[in-house]
C-alpha cells in the first residue's frame, strides 16, 4: 500500500510539473489523470478523463447524458448562455482536448503561412500586395478568433486538470502527515506498555487480528479489548481505593475497580494544570467510556451489540491517543 501511495504522489506531482512548465501536450496530461483516477480506484475520476480523451456521450436528441455532463463541472467545461427567449442555461463545449489542440495549432500555422505569404507578396510585388490586403486582414483575423476561442477553453481545462491533480496530491500528503503523527503515538504507546503492562500489549495486538477479521462479532471483541486496556491503564496510573469524589449535583461515585473511566478522569484532574486540557480529555474518555461499557454490557447480557469495523477501528485510534496523553502527564 505505501508503494502505491508512492506511485500516486509521484505521478500527481508529474501531472502537476507537465501543467505549470507546460512540458507536454494537454491531451496527454488528460491520458496521465485517467491513469491517476486508476490508481486511486475513482472511477468517477476515470469516467471522466475518459470522456476528455473520447468524448461526451450523447442522448439520441444529441444532449450531452446528465452524469457526463455533472463530470464535466469539475474541468471547468460547463458555461452558461441565454437562449432564444432569454432564459439562461447551461450548456458544455463538446470538443475533446485532443480537438481543442489540433485546431489551435492548425490556425496558428495557417497565421503563419498567411504571415510569410504576405512578405513575400509584398517583397517581390509591392503593387499586388497593395491591392490585397482586406483580404488577407479579414483572414488573419478570423484565426486569431479561432486561435483566442480554442485557447480560452484549452485554459479552462488545464485549470481542472490542475485542480483534480492537487487534490489528490494533497489529499496524499495531508494523509502521510496524519499517518506518521499517528505511528509515533503509536510506538511511544507500544514502548511504554511494553515495560509496564506487557500483557496489556497484547491485548492490543488481538484488537489489530480483530479488526483484520470481516465478523461484526470480532469486530465487537476488539471494542471490549479497548474496554480492557484502558481498564488496566486505570489500574496502573489510578488504582480503585473506594474514595468517593463528587462529580457535581450533589452527586458522588466510589472509584472502585468498575469505574475506570472515572478514575482516569480523576488521574488527569490530578496532573493536569489546565481545566480546558481536562475537559477535553475528560469529553472523549466519557464518549468512548459510555460506548464501549454500552458494548459490553449487551454482550454480557447475551445481546447483539450492533458493531461497525469504521467504529472499532475509531476506538481503537482514540485508546491510542488517550493512553498517549496519559502517559504525557
């Protein structure tokens, strides 16, 4: 998987280079994006680039089909323009890239022959060219029409090329950042129960087989390993001792063995200096306190605790990174 998203970066920041010094023509940038939609298995991506490359399906009336034509927002083709009657709609240019580019350069060589014919009228034949010219104005200017309307598309498709290339790009880079932030957790973690709680560790290692597993049932087993190491993490930072602290309206609780939550909840208040930092840790240890207790409990009670591996996956993060600020105090 890393030497895909390797693969992917690279060819991003490729389609990005070939854009912006303008290395080769846009029609094969349009063949590298349908190669990145590929890579990434977006197939609305390779839909499109396809479209760009082949062209716009079209209805039996010759309208462009609704889901090309919602594809085609996204490299800047749709414009809007008022009909007969005055009612503005949209409408795309059909023309693929690969079009846009061969008229653009045949009316840039025509302005060119037409240029070199007129110099050489006027060297050999100054009275010929004399009596020519509004003929030849007329025709320069309607390829320099051509020249300026093919080039203000082939822009806006550049543009969106551009864009779709950034995205993933970014969405690449922005996910090797959180990816690395999260494997230094990770191992500063692994570390530290490694020499405390060994047995702890393992206990997180069967929630990495767990969540491997396409069962809600081992899905759910690794939600109640969470349960389980954060329970012994209480035990080691904030042992029950069956004082009783009160947590506001009149209410008070007994940190005994069952109310781990609280007693790291009480650990934090303990180290922490900052009310804020506790409040925040404190929100996300009573989220996943109540979830997972709510887990268990079914499960004890021979009820089917409805668990998504997204979710499972989601406390396990989470145990990492409260175990990571409690080992931080």
């Amino acid at each position: 998987m890393k030497e895909k998203n390797e693969e992917v970066l690279n060819l991003a920041e490729e389609i990005l280079r070939n854009i912006e010094l303008n290395e080769i023509p846009l029609q094969n940038v349009a063949l590298k994006c349908a190669r990145l939609g590929r890579l990434t298995n977006n197939q609305s991506a390779m839909n499109l680039f396809q479209y760009e490359l082949a062209g716009y399906p079209q209805d039996n009336d010759g309208l462009i089909l609704a889901e090309a034509f919602s594809l085609a927002r996204y490299v800047n083709r749709v414009f809007s323009q008022k009909d007969k009657i005055g009612v503005s709609r949209e409408y795309i240019f059909p023309e693929t890239v690969a079009e846009l580019e061969i008229e653009a350069e045949t009316a840039k060589e025509q302005m060119k022959v037409a240029s070199d014919r007129d110099v050489s009228i006027a060297s050999s034949n100054p009275s010929q060219y004399v009596m020519s010219p509004l003929g030849n104005t007329f025709e320069r200017a309607g390829l320099r029409q051509i020249i300026t309307e093919k080039s203000k598309k082939l822009n806006k498709l550049k543009s969106g090329y551009y864009n779709y290339a950034l995205g993933v790009y970014y969405e690449l880079k922005f996910g090797d950042i959180v990816e690395e932030i999260f494997e230094k957790r990770r191992q500063s973690v692994n570390k530290y129960l490694s020499e405390k709680l060994p047995e702890t560790l393992k206990k997180l290692v069967s929630v990495y087989e767990n969540l491997r597993s396409k069962s809600e049932e081992d899905w759910a087993n690794a939600v109640h390993s969470c349960r389980r190491v954060l329970k012994d993490v209480a035990d080691l930072f904030y042992p029950a001792d069956n004082s009783e602290i009160d947590i506001g309206g009149g209410k008070k609780i007994k940190l005994d063995d069952e109310k781990f939550i609280a007693r790291l909840k009480q650990y934090i208040k303990n180290k922490s200096g900052s009310e804020r930092f506790n409040e925040i840790i404190g929100s996300h240890l009573d989220y996943i306190g109540d979830r997972i207790d709510a887990i268990y409990n079914a499960s004890t009670k021979g009820s089917h605790a409805n668990v998504k591996r997204e979710e499972a996956e989601r406390y396990m993060i989470y145990t990492y990174l409260l175990i990571s600020d409690l080992i931080g105090l």
